[in-house]
C-alpha cells in the first residue's frame, strides 16, 4: 500500500512491483523522518526531499510533508524460477 494524497481518500493506493536487475527503487522509497521539536539542530527537510517528513506541532497534532510516492506497508514474496 502507498500514502494516497486524495484529501477526500479513507483508504491507500494498492500497488504491485516487481523487483528485477533492472529495477531502479532508491533507498529513500518509504523512509519516515521523525522531527525532534526539542532538537538543538533541526534538520532542513530540503535536504532529504524524496522521504516523509512528520513534525509534531506545538498544539499535539503531527503535520506530514509527503513525497509523491511512498509505500507505507508491504509484503515482500520471494519467488524461485524453475
């Protein structure tokens, strides 16, 4: 499943993807940063701009800054050609 951006949307996008030789996933595909609001040194979102950034606000709630695509759960099925 992947975050689906749709305001008005109650559920994930479903995707399949097959990983080959010649698939191209980045090691950022559905790395969370969690913002420290107490940090001494904040990290500039730019910096990692394909990741989700989640921030904690000072009123409780969690913003979320997401990338356009980014897979929030999965299974994983290894398969073996004969």
């Amino acid at each position: 499943m992947a975050y689906n951006k749709d305001p008005n949307s109650s559920k994930p996008i479903i995707f399949h993807y097959e990983v080959t030789e010649d698939s191209a996933e980045t090691w950022a595909e559905g790395l969370n940063l969690l913002h420290n609001p107490n940090a001494k040194m904040q990290v500039d979102p730019d910096i990692f701009p394909t990741i989700a950034h989640h921030f904690l606000r000072k009123d409780g709630n969690i913003e979320s800054r997401m990338p356009e695509f980014h897979p929030n759960a999965f299974i994983t099925l290894h398969t073996k050609i004969i």
